[in-house]
C-alpha cells in the first residue's frame, strides 16, 4: 500500500500541532479543584473564612517578576517546523533530486539511432546530434531539430 505524500504530511503537521500545545504552561496559576470548605462563595483576591478544625491557609505570595520562559518552550515550538521540513525533504526533494538526475545521465547517454519521445509527445529516432540540439526523423523524409532538453524519455530496454 502506497502512502500519498499529502496524506502523509498532513498527518505528520496534526502530529506535530497536538506535540507543541500537549505540554503544560508552567507559568499559568494553579486553578483550585474544588470550593472552599462550607460551599461558601469567596470573593476573588480574599482568603476564605477559616474554619473551625481546619489550619489556617498561608496567604499567596506576589510574584514581582514574571517567571522566565524556560529552555524547553523554545525547542518545543521549533520541533513542529523542523518535524515537517523533514518530512517534505524525504517525501518531496530528495525523490525530485533522484528523477532529475535520472533524467540527466538519460540525456547524456543520448546516440544516433535511439528511439525517443519528445515532451511535446512526438515519437521518433535519432538521427544526428549535436552539442545542444538533436535531429529526430519523425516521419520519411521529415526531420526536425529540437533541443536535448526537450526529450522526455527513451524508448527501449530502461524503460520499466
């Protein structure tokens, strides 16, 4: 089974958006879990009544400084964009990179007499070459000069 490339990235950037916002923010305070004892409303910034029984809270500790962003933060919003250049490298340059030289050492390996097709879908065989150019016969007595680059693929035993 053949995974398509846009599949395949489009699961690797969901992965990688759930990764960055997965972890928790150490400068957010900590929500209480439930009310105070007795189910009494407390007004925000006031400490609840002490109960009879219970230790007394301490009161809460202003910060003068905001907390400084750690190490990790930085990494963690940098290893989505690095996870997904990763992947457009395996899954779309480096198989580019192959097809390009491919087709590079096909245009060099070029003679008199190969069967060809031209990008503009005409079929025909070699009969001269030059630096640059060719002459393809694409009919008797027919003959056209067209660019090496200009070839799309050979015709003959490479071809799978």
């Amino acid at each position: 089974m053949k995974i398509r490339p846009a599949v395949m990235i489009a699961v690797m950037v969901l992965l990688a958006g759930n990764l960055a916002f997965a972890q928790p923010n150490p400068a957010a305070p900590a929500q209480p879990s439930s009310p105070p004892a007795g189910g009494a409303a407390v007004a925000p910034g006031t400490q609840p009544a002490a109960q009879p029984g219970t230790q007394p809270q301490q009161p809460a500790k202003p910060t003068g400084a905001p907390a400084s962003p750690s190490g990790g933060s930085f990494l963690t919003g940098l290893l989505p964009i690095i996870l997904i250049f990763v992947v457009f490298y395996f899954l779309l340059i480096m198989p580019q990179q192959r097809q390009r030289k491919k087709h590079t050492e096909m245009l060099a390996a070029l003679k008199s007499g190969d069967r060809v097709i031209v990008l503009g879908g005409v079929h025909g065989i070699i009969t001269r070459l030059r630096d640059n150019t060719m002459f393809v016969k694409i009919a008797e007595n027919t003959e056209v000069e067209v660019d090496r680059s200009a070839v799309s693929h050979r015709i003959g035993g490479d071809q799978k």
